[in-house]
C-alpha cells in the first residue's frame, strides 16, 4: 500500500500484471476530489473512458453527470474510480483474476480518500466490495455499511440507457446520498 497519491498513481502507470493492459489506450486511474466525502465506483472504462482517461465521459458519463447537475453535486467534489482501471475487450464484464489485480489499486484509493459514502455502481462494484453474495437488484437504494464506509449500491448508469425505468431509481438513489452528506457530513471533509 501506497500512504500518498504520487507514488499509487506511478506504480500503476506502467501496470502489466493481467491481459487487460494488452488493448488499452490509456489507465482510467479515477478522478475528482482526492479528499471527497462522497465516492463513486463502477465496473470499468468503456471506450470513451479509454481514449480519454478520465471515468464516465461515455453516455452512462453523461447520464451521470445530467443526474449530478439536477442534484446539484459538482463533479469536482466527488470522486469517480472503478474496479478495473483497464477497458475489458467488447466492454465484456472483468474476469474474477482481473478484478483481483486491480483491487488493491481502489482499496489504496479509498484508503487515501478517506471517503464517508462510497455509490457502487452496479453489480461488479456490488460484488466486488461487499461481497458476492449480494445482487444489486436486491439490495438497491438500501444503506450498508462496512469498515466505517457507507454504502449505497445503485444500478450502472449503463444500465439506465437499456431500461429507461431504472433512472427514477438511480435518481432516488443519488438523492439519498446526497441529502445524507447534506445532513451529516461537511463536503469539505471537515467531519
């Protein structure tokens, strides 16, 4: 583990330990406030987010980014990271092994954020920090906790661009991590 964000950031940039390394154009690293009280995570970069480096700049981005504006949550004051930080090939789900390489890279991040709420977006995000034994539909828009974090798991907003009636959810979701860190949590970092 890495204790300051310069030395995690150069350890991966010359990342080679899966296959995912093999087709990407860039490391989708994460970006956004590295002291954010709220945090995102999702399942991996898609082409966009390949290209350019940067987590959820794709259409699922721009859904997000349109629900963090009505919401009136800047961009800039959270953090967005996913579990794999490599683009799967056909934007295929990552493979168990792939995830586990990349996992010790977000578990340095939110060790150094120091987030209060982490968002899971979707399944694979689901899954891969709380736990297999969950599956998104189930536990949805419900609060869980784990090593002093709370989490609330939502639906991928990729998913919101296959079934338009998962975006009042997802909206509901956000809502509610919102008004949570309105109600307890400076957004400065304060508390």
């Amino acid at each position: 583990m890495y204790d300051n964000w310069e030395d995690l950031e150069k350890s991966i940039l010359e990342c080679k330990k899966c296959r995912l390394c093999t087709n990407r154009t860039n490391i989708v690293f994460g970006q956004g406030n590295k002291k954010a009280r709220l945090m995102f995570i999702g399942e991996g970069p898609g082409a966009d987010e390949d290209k350019q480096g940067i987590p959820f700049v794709g259409k699922a981005g721009q859904l997000m980014n349109n629900a963090f504006q009505a919401l009136e949550i800047n961009r800039e004051d959270v953090y967005i990271a996913n579990i794999v930080k490599c683009r799967p090939p056909s934007n295929r789900v990552p493979e168990d092994d792939e995830v586990q390489t990349c996992l010790n890279y977000l578990r340095n991040q939110v060790i150094l954020i120091k987030p209060k709420i982490i968002v899971l977006l979707g399944s694979t995000a689901l899954k891969n920090i709380l736990g297999k034994e969950y599956g998104i539909t189930a536990v949805r828009g419900n609060w869980m906790e784990k090593n002093g974090i709370k989490y609330m798991p939502t639906w991928h907003p990729a998913a919101l661009l296959r079934d338009e009636n998962k975006k009042i959810e997802f909206w509901q979701d956000l809502k509610e991590a919102k008004k949570y860190i309105d109600n307890n949590i400076d957004w400065e970092g304060k508390n």
